[in-house]
C-alpha cells in the first residue's frame, strides 16, 4: 500500500511540471472574458483539473497532435471574480489554477488573470448613490381582554367582585407572525353604561398615556409581564357612586391600547363589562 502512494505522489509531480506559463491566451471584453490554454497531452485526461476561480472549463478541443486546448469563456458576475475600482480604472481579477488533488489542497499551478478597463466616467460610488424604497403591508391584530381568577391561572368563572378585593385584567395582542409587540394599557375608565355619552359618569382607573390613578388611591399595580405582548393590571374593586343606594351594579371598563413594534404604533380601544359589588 505504501508504494502505492509514493508512485501517486510520482504521478501528481510530472503532471504538475507539464504545466508551463506558455500557451495561455486571455482575451478581455468588456463583460466578459475568454482564455485558451494550450496543455500537453498528459494533462488531456485530466482537464476537469483546470479551474477559472470556481469555474470549469467551458469546451476542450483535442488536437491532431494529442495535445489539448481547454477553453473558458464566462463573465466576471461569474466565477467569483474579484472587481477592483482603483484611480480611473477597473480591475476584474482571478487566478487560473490546475488542481490535480482537491480543492482544500494547494494549486499545483497558478496562473493571474487581469482584465483592466477605464472606468465610466458617469460611474459613482455605491455609498454617494442615494436611493429609497417603500415597504408596505396590510394586515391585523387580535387583542384578548378578560378577567382572571385568582390564581391567575385561567379566566374567572365568576364576574362578580367584592368591594376591595382585587379583579386581576388580563390583556394580550396576538404575535402570529408579527415582529415582537409591545402591548401598553394608555387609558382606561369605569362607567355604568355601554356607550360613553356626554353625561356619563365615569371613574378614571388609566389616563396620561399609561398613569395608574388607582395605585394612588389604592394597592392597584401592574403586574410583572410574561411577555411583551401580554399585560396584568391587578386592579382593587372599587366604590362607584352612582348617587342612589343599590346593592350592586355593573361596571363597564373601557380601555384605550397601544401595540408598538420596530415600525410604528398603533392604538388600540376595548371594552369589557365587568360586574362589581358596590
């Protein structure tokens, strides 16, 4: 097996030197390039060997005399040419290589290509070129409000709430596919009506985009947040004087939201009716 290996390495060494400078012809144009290289008749078999950059050879034509003419012919977009701007010229760059073992190992023969040509005179950097776009889309969001149990485990099983405990309002807008979302409770009013009218009475719970009147009065807060999308305002009942003496009544919350992302923002109103014990 070991000589094996020692006659390979032979064999890699004498067509390594077959390869010379001479017959190389390289032909710039102005998007393209075309070379012929003339190789012997050793390197014949081995053509697929013969590499412009990451490109093969286009045609191969035998010879009369057993010798080989590998033909390339392709544009500097490809092959991974390297595009040099330099003073008022441009320079498209790239090797021709003959690779007798695998690309991860050393060329055994390298050979520059340079096609240089005078640049535009209207040509201006990519940085000074100005330029803008339009992104738009169009779709929704789904925003979730309700009343959760104590536990803060699931929605209540009841809306009825004693004066001065605590009703715990869950809000959350769906992510789907959107960008991460920032919900945010902007304001927020109680009142005993379904539609706020001119002489409704209301009782200011959220105003001052996001101010918490109640943590003033009282023990209301906002809870910790399990995520951006989601917020808890754990809200203490409270007493709505409506000027007649009921056992209870109805309250509504009506409550104005922000989502904002990367983007922009947009507002948001809910209501929800939620019965207190007053």
């Amino acid at each position: 097996m070991v000589s094996h290996l020692y006659l390979g390495v032979v064999i890699l060494a004498i067509f390594a030197s077959t390869v010379t400078y001479a017959d190389i012809d390289v032909v710039c144009e102005k998007d393209s390039v075309k070379i012929k290289w003339k190789i012997s008749a050793e390197l014949v078999p081995f053509a697929a060997r013969l590499f412009l950059g990451s490109c093969m050879v286009s045609h191969l034509n035998v010879l009369p005399t057993g010798e080989g003419e590998a033909q390339f012919d392709y544009t500097f977009a490809e092959c991974k040419f390297k595009k040099l701007i330099k003073g008022k010229h441009i320079k498209y760059q790239n090797e021709l290589t003959y690779r007798p073992q695998a690309k991860t190992k050393p060329a055994s023969f390298v050979y520059p290509i340079e096609c240089v040509q005078k640049r535009p005179e209207t040509w201006i950097p990519p940085f000074l070129n100005p330029g803008s776009g339009v992104s738009a889309g169009r779709g929704g969001l789904v925003i979730h409000m309700s009343l959760l149990n104590e536990q803060l485990t699931g929605v209540a099983e009841t809306n009825v709430i004693p004066l001065g405990s605590f009703m715990p309002i869950w809000a959350a807008v769906e992510q789907k596919s959107h960008q991460p979302l920032l919900l945010l409770m902007e304001q927020c009013v109680a009142a005993s009506t379904p539609e706020l009218q001119p002489g409704s009475q209301v009782y200011p719970i959220i105003n001052n985009k996001g101010c918490l009147l109640e943590s003033k009065r009282g023990n209301s807060m906002f809870l910790p947040r399990y995520h951006s999308s989601a917020i808890i305002l754990y809200l203490q009942s409270f007493k709505f004087n409506l000027g007649e003496e009921i056992d209870h009544c109805y309250v509504l919350l009506r409550c104005t939201f922000t989502v904002s992302w990367l983007y922009g923002i947009l507002r948001f109103s809910m209501r929800a009716r939620k019965p207190a014990i007053m």
